[in-house]
C-alpha cells in the first residue's frame, strides 16, 4: 500500500490515473494530455505499473494502458477505516474535553473525575 | 457533525498521514485527554463496539506506553512504543509499532498542539518507515513535498467505483 502512496504522490502519475478511469488509452494521448515528452510519461507509466496501479497490452505498434483497481481498492479500504476510526475518537475526545473543561469550572468532586491521575 | 471541528487528513510527503483537528478546550486539557491512561482508554478506541482494556503509559523520554484493543467479537488488536520527546502541554513524540502489523516497520507519531482563542488544533502526524517505498524501480529522486489531498484521492477512487466496505476494521 505504501507503493501505492508514493506512485499516487506524484502529480503527474495521479493526473495519468485520473485520465485512465475514462478508459484505457495509448502513451500517445497520455503525452498530450499531459504535455510531457514520451520518455517522462513512459517512466511514470513504469512505476504506476510496478505499483501495480496500470496493465499494459500491447495493440499493434500502441501500448495500451488501462487501470487495474486492486491497489485502489485495498487504499480506499485502508484510508476510509483510518478516517472513520479517528472520526469516532475525536467525538468521544470532543465529549470528554467537555466534561474535563466543565469540572475545571467547578467544585471539587467533578474536578477530581477528571484530574485523578 | 459540526463545519469547524472537522477532521483535515492529508499527505504532505510520500511517508507521512498528517490529521489535523480543533477541540472547543484549552490546550493542558487536550494534553492531559491525549496523554493520561485513564483518560485515553475513554476516546481512543477505535470502530464501534471496542474497548481499551490495557493503557499503560509512562509519558517520559525513553519511557513506553502499551495499548490493547479487544473487539466485540473478542478479536485484540496491541500496540506499543517508546516517547522520543515530551514536552507538556505543547508536543510529544512517540513511535508506534502494532503486533499483527498493517504497515510496514515502525512509525513515529507527533502530537503537536496549538492553543488559540480557548480551542486547541491538535496535528497529528505519522511517518512511516520508508523501507518498502525505497525498493525497486523507485530509486529515482523523489519529488518533495507533494501534496495530496486525500478529499482528492477519494473523488477518485468514488469514482472509480470501487467498492464500499461496510465492514471494515473488525479484524486487526
């Protein structure tokens, strides 16, 4: 997953990922979409590929590149439980600061809840 | 829930998570909620339904903190990691490893706060271990500071249409 980070960290390769969800399309069209010389893009398309993130098939004399969703996929699981968790931490974090904030402004026995140590 | 308290996740590097959030609390408040055990195991728990039966945490420099989930269907999930830096109420700095790894190596955690007008904006940041992300093909100089924004990345993978887990997180 950290492979697909690092390929998805680079700005010219998630622009080349956003194009191919359109479809599969030849190093060409990616060169012009992109405004790059073909040697850049066909080394992102190199590691977009090692990264698992692209297939290639070879069409007569085109290369064509098409997305392969699993690493996509295993990222979407990864980064939707991180947030979903952390979301759910904060609140029950929100509602504790609450109370602690509260019997900070309070007499003792609530203060001493939240300050026991 | 509420338009200025929310979660803010992003990539700045290739090797970090940082998650940034505002608390309504002063920021000794939020330290000591961050910090102290008895405190801890009331919010860092996880999805729906886990608890936080061991919190241990000896927060001094070289000093180790040990965490273990256990989830409604008696699944546990531990970790644990040695302070690199503690400065109350404004940062501490911890590594963090899981027993049943999902990311490579070890990680260091930063807890920096900001306290301003009463609230408090917690930074949260995770560097993983760059290990894995220095292998193969990827020896090429890599492009600094490129940011990501995971709002972004998940546009994208909406609308790829990849599936939506529902259950998700139950295992370790």
């Amino acid at each position: 997953m950290l492979a697909t980070l690092k390929a998805l960290a680079e700005p010219h390769r998630l622009h080349i990922v956003e194009f191919l969800r359109d479809g599969p399309q030849p190093v060409g069209a990616m060169v012009r979409r992109l405004r790059l010389r073909q040697p850049q893009v066909s080394k992102h398309l190199r590691v977009l590929s090692h990264a698992g993130l692209v297939d290639v098939r070879v069409d007569a004399q085109r290369r064509i590149y098409a997305l392969r969703p699993a690493p996509l996929q295993e990222l979407e699981v990864w980064l939707e439980r991180y947030r979903r968790i952390w979301e759910g931490n904060f609140q029950r974090l929100d509602a504790l600061l609450e109370q602690m904030n509260a019997a900070e402004h309070k007499p003792k026995e609530k203060k001493r809840a939240a300050k026991s140590r | 829930m509420n338009n200025t308290n929310t979660l803010k996740v992003t990539t700045p590097s290739d090797r970090e998570i940082v998650m940034t959030r505002v608390f309504d609390a002063p920021r000794h408040l939020v330290f000591e909620a961050l910090s102290k055990p008895e405190l801890v195991k009331q919010w860092l728990l996880g999805p729906p339904g886990w608890t936080m039966p061991v919190c241990e945490v000896d927060l001094r420099v070289g000093g180790a903190y040990r965490f273990l989930w256990r989830g409604p269907d008696g699944a546990e999930m531990g970790s644990r990691g040695v302070f690199r830096e503690v400065v109350p109420p404004e940062r501490f700095v911890a590594t963090e490893r899981f027993d049943d790894p999902w990311y490579p190596g070890e990680a260091v955690v930063t807890n920096a706060l900001i306290e301003k007008n009463g609230k408090t904006t917690l930074t949260l940041t995770v560097l993983y271990e760059s290990r894995e992300a220095r292998d193969g093909v990827l020896k090429t100089p890599m492009d600094k500071g490129v940011g990501m924004s995971y709002d972004r990345l998940e546009q994208l993978l909406a609308s790829l249409g990849a599936p939506q887990l529902k259950k998700e997180a139950s295992e370790s």
